[in-house]
C-alpha cells in the first residue's frame, strides 16, 4: 500500500477503534492525584547513568574534580543512538564510575557522580519562543542536542526516530497520553497542571516530522487533564481523541489501532503505515528543549505505594536516589518489602533503592504484601483459553 493510500485511509478512519483483547485492572492512581506535582529538592549526590535509554552509551566529556554547572554537557552522543547527558544542577564530579543502575536483575553501568554544592548555579539558556523561526532540521539539532529520549518508558532516541519517520513520510503524528497501566499517574498529573506546553510540543514535533495532522490520544476517564487539554487545544490544529480506558491501548501498536483502525504488520514498524507515536511526556520535554532551551534533566515521576505515607507526582532531578524519593513520601519500612521502577504489569524489579532516576523513569512503587502478595505456585495449563481472549 502506497504512502497516499495509507493517507487517505488514516484520514477516513481518525476516531475511536476497538482494539482485540485487554483488561481492565484497578487504576490504584487516586493516592498519587490528590496533591499537585512537587518539585523534588536536590540530593547530596546525583547518580547519572551515560546509558538511561536504548542504544549506546554517552561518551563523557568532564573530569573527576571538576566544577560544573546546571544545565553544562557532562557527557557526548557516541553516534546516532546515543543520547547526550547534562548536569541537573552545580557542583563538583566526584567520580566517574560504575554504579548500580535500574535494570533486568542485578546490573551497573558507567555512570557520572556529581556532588551538588547547593548553589543551582546555571549556564546561560537560549530559549525560542516561537519555534516556527527554524526549520525541522534546526529544530531537529536542538532535540538531539538536549539529550531527550522516549520518556514514556521504551527509551528509543527522540532525534532517531523523528529522522527515521521524516525520511520515510508521516501522514499521522499520535501523541500518547494513554496511561493505562496501574499505578502510574505522571502523564495525568503532567497535563492537568501543564496541558499548555503539552500542547505546545505536539506542535514543535508536528513541526519536526513533517506530519500532516497530529492527535493526542487520552482515556475518557482522565476528566480533569482531558478539560485542560480542550481549553488548550482551542486555538490549535491539534486533535484530541478520547479512548475507552482498557489496558494495554497506550501500547504503540494497540494505541495506533484505537485511533486509526490500521494494524501495524509484525515485521513492520508504525511509520512504514504513516504513522508515529511520541509519548505525552516526550512533548513536554521537547517543548522545554525548543521554547524555554533547557535540555532534559529532570522529569515527572509518581511515587506511590501502601508505604508511602505522602504518594504523589515529583518533578524530579535525573540522578536523584530512589531512596531519597522515597523518604520525601515518608516510607513506613516495616511495610516495605520491595521496589519496582514503572507499573506493576511491566516495571523492573529493583535489587536495591540506591539506583538513580533515569529519563525513563515515569513511576516508583514501593511495594507492600497487601498490594503485592507472595505469588501463587505455577500451576499447569488447563487450556481455559482466558489468555488468548485477553491478548490482543
């Protein structure tokens, strides 16, 4: 099928689909909505992993006894899949070391230590406050040079993907804001506070990939950011779409389904049907990058958990401890018996709560056993088919 065919197609069928299959478990998101994002304070020490995301790690450009300041490149993009890292604040590298890092079991990586001295000391920015004052390759630069990768968990680098779907052509930019899985409510909290400079980096990666419309897609439940987003999309071309809310539709392939009707072929990726989709908070940290100038050091991260005596969303730095997260939310460690990095159907296990935030960090749970009992012994198949009617 030609590019105009999937055009056409994608036109005709902009609304509402049914995707095969899902559930829907209990959101256990209320907790962590009831205040409103808090800026986390700045720890002693930031922990800054060269690799946050899927590719290669960042090649460091400073120095053990080096003073930096906020915002300063602390270590460069090796080659396209790499993604550059920056100093969340000022003060002084303490190390340049391996360092226990979020991951599959027990894993380190290179990683830079930076002693904050307090001062939050910052380089000179160079905000845009109109974005269209550059082309898509200069806006294009300035994504790659602010270090934002696919903030939505996957990690893909932002500036790969946006050159890969601008020299294939996309008919349909999806903006995902379907946060469908239990626990998480940084996306929620992200727009209902911040739905303008949402809105604003849909328009700068429309700008970008040279799509010829753009949607952002939220679950019809999310009353108070779905209300935020209309008043802000009022004088946009921006769509919004409103999907049922099932898990998994903020999946990429399920969440194409839901809003276009196409199915992306197994051996196929979204932009060979026209498409690409960026995460909600992906164009927020793109409309910091463009409009303020800020490279991506920090991000919203819901903190939540039965142990947690305060849960809610932090605008958080990139390094900080989870530990140290943890006792701003006041943890009854008693309760604690555990730690998982992203929801409770997909996230990491942590072995320990000394590793970093990292930018794909969107949830941290601290886990209890009456949220999280001991699991029960395997059994065998009985062939019931249950999970063939819920996979979609």
């Amino acid at each position: 099928m030609s590019q105009q065919q999937h055009s056409i197609k994608i036109a005709r069928k902009l609304r509402a689909h049914r995707i095969f299959g899902g559930i829907k478990p209990l959101a256990l998101k209320a907790r962590s909505l009831r205040s409103r994002i808090m800026p986390a304070p700045i720890p002693e020490i930031l922990i800054l992993p060269l690799l946050q995301h899927q590719g290669s790690p960042a090649a460091p450009i400073v120095n053990v006894g080096d003073q930096v300041l906020k915002y300063q490149l602390l270590a460069a993009a090796e080659g396209p899949p790499s993604v550059p890292v920056h100093a969340p604040t000022s003060g002084e590298i303490t190390a340049i070391t391996d360092s226990p890092i979020p991951g599959h079991g027990e894993q380190s990586g290179r990683c830079i230590l930076l002693r904050a001295d307090g001062e939050d000391n910052a380089i000179d920015l160079q905000p845009l406050p109109d974005h269209r004052a550059l082309n898509h390759w200069q806006l294009l630069e300035r994504v790659n040079s602010a270090g934002i990768c696919g903030m939505g968990g996957a990690g893909f680098p932002t500036t790969e993907k946006l050159r890969a779907s601008m020299e294939r052509g996309i008919e349909l930019l999806i903006i995902n804001a379907v946060e469908c899985e239990p626990h998480i409510s940084a996306d929620e909290a992200l727009i209902r506070e911040r739905a303008a400079a949402v809105v604003s980096g849909a328009e700068i990666l429309q700008s970008i990939c040279l799509a010829n419309r753009c949607v952002i897609a939220i679950e019809r439940d999310k009353h108070d950011a779905v209300k935020q987003l209309r008043d802000s999309l009022e004088s946009s071309s921006v769509e919004l779409l409103e999907l049922p809310s099932k898990y998994p539709t903020g999946g990429e392939k399920q969440i194409i389904q839901a809003v276009t009707g196409l199915e992306v072929p197994h051996d196929a990726l979204p932009m060979d049907i026209g498409v690409l989709v960026q995460n909600v908070g992906t164009a927020y940290a793109v409309h910091d990058a463009i409009t303020e100038g800020k490279p991506c050091i920090s991000r919203i991260t819901t903190l939540t958990g039965a142990p947690l005596q305060t849960p809610k969303n932090f605008d958080a730095l990139i390094g900080t401890p989870v530990s140290f997260l943890f006792e701003l939310c006041g943890i009854e460690e008693s309760w604690h018996t555990g730690s998982i990095m992203g929801g409770s159907l997909m996230g990491l296990e942590l072995v320990s709560t000394d590793v970093p935030l990292i930018k794909t960090s969107n949830c941290l749970i601290a886990k209890s056993r009456a949220e999280f009992p001991e699991p029960k012994p395997e059994q065998a198949c009985i062939r019931c088919g249950y999970c063939a009617t819920a996979c979609p």
